[in-house]
C-alpha cells in the first residue's frame, strides 16, 4: 500500500496570533510578535526581550477541569488540535477513533511544571510540593492529553528532537498513513516559554537583545518563543470520501545527524545538504522544481550562514526562482513547535500562491546572498515547498509540501 498523504486541517497558537486567519493574515502582513518579556523575571539578564503567547483564553477549549490539571504544553496542543479539528470539520460520529492517531514533537515537554516542583522545594520544602505535579511532568503527556480530550485511540507518540521535532513528527505520522497503518494523524509540536530556556539561550550569547533578523548581516541572535502548530494529516480516499477541503499534500521528507556538535551546525552544512537531498530523493524531485523554502532561519551568525552555504550545495549559487524567508522574525524560535507551525506556513504558501517575508532585514550580508523575501510578502506561485529545521545534537531535517492537484 502506498497511499498519498494529504493536509485538511491546521491549527496554531502563536506570538502573532491564533488560528488560521488571523495567524496567516499577521504573517503575510509582517507582524512582529516580539516584546518585553513578562512570565519570567528577566530583570538580572542581559536581554528582555521575547516572543511570548498573550490574551489567548485557553477555557474557550479546554474545560477548566482539565485546564488544571495539564501543563502548558499540553494547554497549548490541545487547544491548537481543537482549532485543526474545527477546520478540517471532522465529525466524530462518522469516523473510526482507532484509525486517528497523534504524533507530536516538542524540546522541553512540560518543563514549566519541573521548574514550579524546583521552585516549591527549594521556597516551601519537600513536603509542600504537589505529587499531582510530577504526574503532570512527562513530556509524553502531550499527546496522551490529547488523546484522552478527543479520544484518538490509534498510535501515540513524542518526539523530543529538539527544533526539528515537529518535522520529525509528520514525517512519522505521514509514513503511518501511507503504509495503511491509519487513516488519519494528528501532528505537531508544542512547546511553552521557560525560565531554563530562556536562560540558557540568554548564557549561550544567542538571544537578540532587540529584533530578530535572520540572514541580516548584522543579525545578533534569535528570539525565545513558545506555542503549537497542529495539522490533521489524512489519507486521500478518505479526505475525498467525506469531501475535505484539502490545503497541500506531504510528498516526503528527509532526515539526517551532523554528528559533529551539540549546538554548532557543521561548518560545510553537510547534514542539511543530506536532510534536503533525501526529501527531494524521496519525493522524486528535482532541485528546480521548488519555488519556496521555509528556512530554519534563527538569526544567529552560524546557523544563518551554514543554512545559506547547505541551499547553495543543492540548489547552485544563484538558484532560479527561488524564494527563501524565515518566519522567525516574526514568531521567535517556538522549539519544538517551530517546524509544525512552518509547515502549515508552507501548506499555506502553496494553497495561496503567497510566501512571508523575512521582517526586520535591512542589510544585506555577502555569505548570505539568496533571495530571502525581504520585509515584504510576495505573490508567487508555489507547487513545491520545502519546510528546513534544524535542532542541537546535529539533527537536521526537510520536508516537501506540494500544491494538491
């Protein structure tokens, strides 16, 4: 069996909005969602700045109930699922919860519980912290949560890959549905703001202390972000069957390690170049055939240069055609929600024939010299998308999105 995979639902929580339209509409208008950080006490750091969710109601999706019981992470996925579901118009009573599983990615999981148990033991003592707490903790609760709210009773899984865990996560849930194992997938990834992130990206020099400007020659970091993306991944007979509207289809993906260094990209980029030819290999593409590629893009000296000098190992120097941007600049690294919440860029990208731009770019650098959709979004027409990310521990990975015909 080898069936065709198809996107008919797309959901998200993010610095810039929730939900399909106003998310797309504040992306294609180049809306910043960075600003002075507010959830945690950034006031002996260096940097203030971060891109954080803000006036999103989560008990418009979740019962206070549960709200209580759930970390954010899982707060943020599940409200993100309820959003996809809602697009994809699925009816519960016409489809078999044992063929609809979930695959989500994540870097951190429920890290702001472990730190509230840190903070608990260390200000009150042992004796006043909550053992409901740890049970809240695994990061393996996200998509169990999930599948408890909506009762997905099909394969359930995390995937903690740091920033490319979101593209690893489609690429596993698109390989069980191609193969017949189910009919449908919930994916994504999910990843809330946290002190420790903060922190240590704050020590690791990597934080912008004002805007984040990828591929700008005087970029000076990335933004911390948090939220979810969520997509319902479907096989083709069965989103005709109940007549979905269909956004995009996964046509493959490609997955590589480094092997080189935790946090350093490899110099030459020989992973990434590896991740995009394998997606175009297992999509039966041509490096010409793609019009639009969604860029790991942090805005960090290395990462931005190494991303450049990998497009160019596969693309040529001066690709045709070509437009790259990074939606970063606008949302912030959200972790291991970054890729998903990318993907649905590119799903949206190819249905709209619109690619973001790269807000905040201002001058250019000659190692990074490709056409990256400068500050302003363009009309383009898009068949073939490429969605890069990019984690610590030298993992890499591509996935290829292509207009539904």
């Amino acid at each position: 069996m080898n069936r065709r995979v198809v996107i008919t639902g797309v959901g998200m929580i993010t610095p810039i909005g929730s939900g399909k339209d106003v998310f797309w509409k504040s992306l294609i208008a180049g809306e910043s969602g960075v600003d002075n950080v507010t959830c945690i006490d950034t006031s002996e750091y260096k940097v203030h700045k971060g891109c954080e969710v803000k006036n999103f109601n989560y008990s418009n999706y979740i019962k206070n109930g549960v709200l209580k019981k759930i970390g954010k992470g899982s707060q943020f996925a599940i409200a993100a699922t309820k959003l996809a579901l809602d697009d994809a118009r699925i009816d519960f009573n016409n489809i078999d919860l044992e063929r609809i599983g979930v695959s989500m990615g994540t870097t951190a999981g429920e890290i702001q519980i472990l730190e509230k148990v840190n903070y608990i033991r260390h200000k009150e003592g042992e004796d006043n912290v909550d053992p409901d707490l740890f049970l809240m903790h695994p990061c393996n609760n996200i998509p169990a949560n999930i599948a408890i709210e909506f009762g997905f009773k099909g394969p359930n899984t995390i995937i903690p890959t740091a920033c490319a865990a979101g593209n690893y996560a489609i690429g596993y849930a698109y390989d069980l549905i191609k193969f017949g194992r189910v009919d449908l997938m919930v994916v994504g990834g999910s990843d809330p703001f946290s002190k420790v992130a903060y922190t240590g990206f704050a020590r690791l020099g990597a934080i912008a202390p004002e805007i984040c400007q990828p591929f700008d020659k005087n970029r000076k970091g990335m933004m911390v972000g948090e939220g979810a993306g969520m997509l319902l991944l479907e096989s083709l007979e069965h989103a005709q069957k109940r007549a979905a509207n269909i956004y995009a289809e996964i046509i493959g993906y490609g997955l590589s390690c480094d092997a080189y260094h935790i946090t350093i990209p490899h110099p030459d980029g020989e992973g990434v170049v590896s991740a995009m030819k394998k997606a175009l290999q297992s999509a039966n593409l041509k490096p010409e055939d793609a019009q639009y590629i969604s860029a790991h893009g942090t805005g960090t000296p290395s990462n931005d240069k190494a991303e450049t000098i990998s497009i160019k190992k596969v693309f040529g120097d001066k690709p045709k055609n070509l437009a790259i941007s990074s939606i970063k600049s606008m949302i912030g690294h959200t972790m291991g929600a970054a890729s998903a919440i990318e993907a649905i860029t590119c799903a949206l990208a190819v249905q709209n024939d619109i690619i973001p731009p790269t807000i905040n770019y201002e001058t250019p650098d000659p190692e990074c010299d490709l056409d990256y959709v400068p500050n302003v979004m363009r009309k383009q027409k898009v068949n073939i998308a490429l969605n890069n990310a990019h984690a610590f521990g030298g993992n890499n990975s591509c996935l290829v999105v292509k207009k539904f015909t």
